[in-house]
C-alpha cells in the first residue's frame, strides 16, 4: 500500500527541499521531473518511486513549508513583544536559508500552480501568522509593553508589512545580515508609547 503523499518522510523530505531550491532560485515552472532529478543527482524516474506524480511533490514540498514555519514560532510563555520579535528573526533566518519558501508564499502564481490542498495549508500559514501577531500585540498592551493609543488590530497590518517586507527581501535575495535586527529596531520604535506633546 503507497504511502500517504501527505507523510513526509525523510527521502521526501529530501526531494521537497530540492524542489524548494528549485523554486527559490529559478521559479516553480522551472521544477521539471529534469531538473529534480539532476538537483538530486540521481534519474529521472527516481523521485516517483516516492511520489505518484508532480501535484504530490508539490503537496510535499507545501508540507515541508509547512513544517520550517511552524518551527518559527516563539513558546506562547515568551514575554509577548519578545515573541512577536523572535517570530521576525526567525522568520528571516528561514526563509533567508530557503529563498523557495518566500517565493511561494508571496506568489499569486505559484500558489495558482499547487494543487489545492498546498494552496490551502499555505493561506492557512499566513491565517495562523496574522492570528499570533495579533495575539502577541493584545497581550503586549494589556501588559503596558506597547503604546495602547492606537488599537492592537490597526498595529497588525504595521507588524505584519514589516513581516512581509522581510519575507520579500528575503526571497529575492536582497536581504542583509542585519536587516531583521533593523527591522525589530524600528518596530520597538514604532510599537512603544506615543511621543508626549
């Protein structure tokens, strides 16, 4: 019986990361059974001996997305700013290291070239992102860490621009070092009480 195309296995795990820096480096039309293979240093015929076909890799290869950014994610018993701060860093840091993974999530196209349940369980990354985000700016102000002048929800599109704009820079490889740091920086600056008249 074939295993489930939704258990990543190690092997799998193999070929969705080669898959990924496909993508990260040359766009998901350039992910041909060729190029794969040739990534992987093995035949043509090799990566289906895991897979039925194309659409599983790509099911695979969202799983894998999947799995690095939910590791993103602080311990909800981290002061709140310090996790809303943490997720930015490490957010960067993997995607930086996957540049794959910035391209699909930030692609209109690439998310209309993955099988429906990828596109899914990708939207459904950036749905729980928006919810932490918000959760960790609530509790912030109701700890008196942030400015309480403006509402938690109209903080939420500054944080996440500020994450996203990480993300993209990430993806196109036009990222610095420090950027992330610069980046958590100016968001203290923007996040911390308002200037007094």
């Amino acid at each position: 019986m074939a295993r489930s195309p939704l258990e990543l296995t190690p092997k799998r795990t193999e070929i969705a990361d080669a898959a990924l820096r496909i993508i990260g480096e040359r766009g998901i039309a350039a992910l041909t059974t060729n190029a794969l293979a040739q990534e992987l240093g093995v035949s043509s015929g090799a990566p289906f001996r895991h897979f039925a076909d194309r659409s599983e890799i790509l099911e695979a290869v969202a799983l894998r997305v999947e799995e690095l950014i939910l590791e993103t994610f602080p311990p909800d018993t981290d002061p709140p700013l310090q996790r809303l701060l943490a997720l930015l860093r490490a957010r960067a840091q993997v995607i930086g290291g996957r540049q794959g993974i910035g391209r699909l999530m930030l692609s209109e196209q690439f998310a209309m070239a993955l099988p429906d349940p990828a596109a899914r369980r990708l939207r459904g990354l950036v749905t729980r992102t928006r919810a932490f985000l918000l959760a960790a700016l609530e509790a912030a102000q109701a700890q008196g860490a942030i400015r309480s002048d403006l509402t938690s929800k109209a903080l939420l599109p500054v944080v996440f621009g500020v994450l996203m704009n990480l993300v993209f820079s990430q993806a196109t490889g036009g990222a610095r070092s420090a950027e992330a740091d610069e980046a958590c920086d100016t968001l203290l600056v923007l996040l911390g009480p308002p200037p007094v008249p």
